[in-house]
C-alpha cells in the first residue's frame, strides 16, 4: 500500500528529532542504547533516517527519555476549535449563518433592529421555525397578528403571507431553523388569538 507524501514526511522527520532530544539531553548513543536495549548501531540509523521508525522501537526511547511519545514523532497540533461566524446585512438584519454545511434545514441568528416594525407580508415554499432570544418580536402570518416574547417558539408554513420583526420597542434576537418544502420541526405553534405563540 503507498504512503501519503504527508505520512513519509512525518517518518522522514522522526530521525532528527530523536537526535535531537538526545543530544538536549547530553545522552550518548551507547548510553542510549544500555537504557533501552537496543544497539547503537539501530539507534544510529534511526536518527540518520536508514531506519524505518516503529512503536516497538520508539517507546523504550521514549521511555528512556521520559518524554511523551508524540514528542518523538511529531504529533499534529489540535487545531483553532473557535468557529468564527461570519455576519451578513439582509434587508436591514444582521444575520449570522449558524449551519456550515449545505442540506434541507439551515439554521442562522438574526438581530433585527427595532426600526423594522412596518409589515411587509412575503410567501414562499418552506417552513420556518423561529426562538426568541431577546426581545420582543411581531410575527405576522395571514389573519394573525402576534407578539412573542424571549423564550417563546413559533413553527409555520412560508406558504402563508408572513412577516415578522421589532414591534418598535427595542431591537430582537431570534434564532431561525429554515426547511425547505417538507422539512419541519417538532414543535408547532397554532395560533387562534392575538396572545403570544407558545410550542407545544
């Protein structure tokens, strides 16, 4: 089986660095070689790169030197766990893109700011699942007109003429979970009044 170019690039370096951590440590080759049992004439051609390394060679080494064996052999550091989110202007929203990958559900937070309050009502295929966060948000959706508050949840079909943003008082926070058309949540708001949407 061929090696990857980054596998024989990471084998190539290992002799240097037992070299390396040897001579730190002002360990000779047959020092080295009474600690470990192995000969000189091996530990040599490790460090020179004529030697194949392996585990069964490595962890006295590395046993001898009393050093983790990922010192030896190079271990990848772990990368930045961060995840850096981008925000984007949309139609006067700031709008963070929460989901990294392309599929049927995405997901985004978007601050609105509280100068949005005039309904503007739009339709199209999907469903949209909304949490706020803070707040206080206007949702209109065909006949209903509601204010829902942080904490409260509301799921409904694009289909229906809808609109939702500030009631005017202050700016909001919501959390939003687009589908495409026959991608829903499980949580569902059916609204008979003009009290706030609550999941069920």
């Amino acid at each position: 089986m061929e090696q990857s170019p980054a596998i024989t690039q990471a084998l190539s370096a290992v002799g240097p660095r037992l070299k390396r951590v040897r001579t730190a440590r002002g360990v000779t080759l047959a020092a080295l070689s009474e600690a470990t049992g192995i000969s000189k004439s091996t530990l040599s051609r490790l460090e020179t790169g004529h030697r194949r390394p392996s585990l069964e060679l490595l962890l006295p080494i590395a046993q001898a030197h009393q050093v983790p064996l990922d010192e030896l052999v190079g271990a990848p550091e772990v990368g930045d766990p961060r995840v850096r989110l981008k925000p984007h202007a949309v139609n006067g929203n700031t709008v963070l893109p929460l989901t990294r990958q392309p599929g049927p559900l995405q997901s985004y937070k978007m601050v609105i700011p509280a100068g949005r309050s005039t309904p503007d009502l739009c339709t199209h295929e999907g469903y949209e699942w909304l949490y706020v966060l803070s707040g206080r948000l206007r949702l209109v959706l065909a006949d209903h007109d509601l204010v829902l508050g942080p904490g409260e949840v509301a799921e409904f079909e694009t289909r229906l003429p809808h609109w939702f943003g500030s009631t005017g008082d202050g700016p909001v926070e919501v959390l939003s979970i687009f589908g495409r058309q026959g991608e829903r949540m499980h949580i569902r708001a059916r609204p008979t009044s003009r009290t706030p949407a609550t999941g069920e």
